[in-house]
C-alpha cells in the first residue's frame, strides 16, 4: 500500500475504543478512507452521517469485527457493501484476506472501485452483483467469511449468509440497541462506542445446524 498523508481525524485513539492499535501506515489509509467516503457522500447517498467525524465513527464500529476474524480465513464476502462498511474496513486492516465487495447499486460500485483504486487495495475487489446472482455463477466457491452491516434485519442475514459460506466457516453481523434470539450456532459480543450500546454477532457454520430459508429480501 502506499504510503498516506498523517491524520488529522482522532483515528487512532478512537480504534482504542475498540481494543485495536493501528499502525501509522493504517492510520494514514483509514483516514484517507475517510476523507473520500465525505466527499463521495456529498455526492451520492452512502451515508446518512455528513461529518468525516461521524463518518469515522462508523468506520470504528466495523473494526469491532476484527476480534472475531477467523484466524485460518482468506476468502471473505461483503453483502450489501455499500460505503464499504465493513468490508472496505476489514480490506484496509486485515490485508492477508482477500475480500469481495457485492454492491448492486452502480454509483456504490463505482465509489468502491474507487477506494480499491486509490487507496491501492488488491485485496479488495468490488462487484456490481446482487448477491443471489453471485450465489449462482457456476465457478463460485464458498467463502471462509460473510459479512454484512445495516443491509438485511439480523434473522434474514443469518440464514443468506450461511449460504455463502463452506463447511466450519463463519457468518459475522453487526447488531444495535435492539437484541435479536440466535440460533444455537451463533454468539453475541457486546460492546459499547460513544455510549451506544452495540453487538457482533459470530455465527459458526456446520453442516451439524439445521438452515433456515432465507428470508425474501436480498442485497
């Protein structure tokens, strides 16, 4: 990755919130995410928040994720990627796993190449499917990771995102104030930023869980 200008945004002692100690080349790159996603969402609705502030609060949140990565994962799969949270996140921070990025909405798709482009990200790779359409390409392999944050209600990305994985892989979501039951197979990792209480929720996949139909809403 290339080397990016220091940050002026409160990156690094924000990351601490969540127990995560960024390098200064991190740090210049999360910023550097930070400072595009504000001025792509000037332009076209990524996100609700206007502030690099409050947009670098989101991107915090995503790196709660980072505890529950499987160690052993290398292919990861982001639904409904959006402004890249978290997989653009996950992507900048974890450059060991590869990650796809599905975003249907093409002005999202073109931020995300975006960001792969200018923040020098090979491991991250964009794509303009929905994920029912990518499910169903005939080369397509199972993930060791599927992710998702603020696309599906908690229930229905659980059941798509065991879809997408393989035998012992891992489903990750992200929860609000409202708490969901799981399934057997999942856990719930609380934890607090800004006094917001949120949650990842870690779903282990075995062949062993009983699957559930996925509901009708898609990304």
């Amino acid at each position: 990755m290339k080397r990016l200008h220091a940050s002026k945004l409160p990156v690094a002692d924000m990351a601490q919130q969540m127990a995560v100690a960024l390098t200064d080349d991190q740090v210049a790159a999360i910023e550097a995410y930070v400072r595009l996603l504000h001025k792509w969402n000037q332009r076209i609705n990524l996100s609700g928040s206007r502030t690099p502030e409050a947009l670098l609060s989101h991107v915090v949140d995503c790196m709660a994720l980072l505890a529950h990565l499987p160690a052993t994962a290398t292919r990861a799969i982001d639904v409904g990627s959006g402004a890249g949270l978290p997989g653009a996140v996950v992507a900048t921070l974890r450059p060991e796993i590869d990650i796809t990025a599905l975003e249907p909405v093409h002005k999202k798709h073109a931020f995300l190449a975006t960001v792969r482009r200018e923040l020098s990200l090979d491991n991250f790779h964009p794509l303009s499917q929905r994920m029912e359409e990518h499910r169903a390409h005939a080369d397509f392999i199972p993930y060791d990771l599927a992710m998702s944050r603020a696309t599906f209600a908690l229930p229905s990305w659980l059941a798509h995102g065991r879809t997408l994985v393989g035998e012992g892989g891992t489903v990750l979501a992200m929860e609000g104030n409202e708490e969901h039951p799981l399934p057997a197979h999942a856990r719930r990792f609380r934890y607090t930023l800004t006094d917001r209480k949120r949650a990842v929720i870690v779903a282990a996949i075995s062949s062993q869980d009983p699957a559930q139909d996925p509901a009708q809403d898609s990304a």
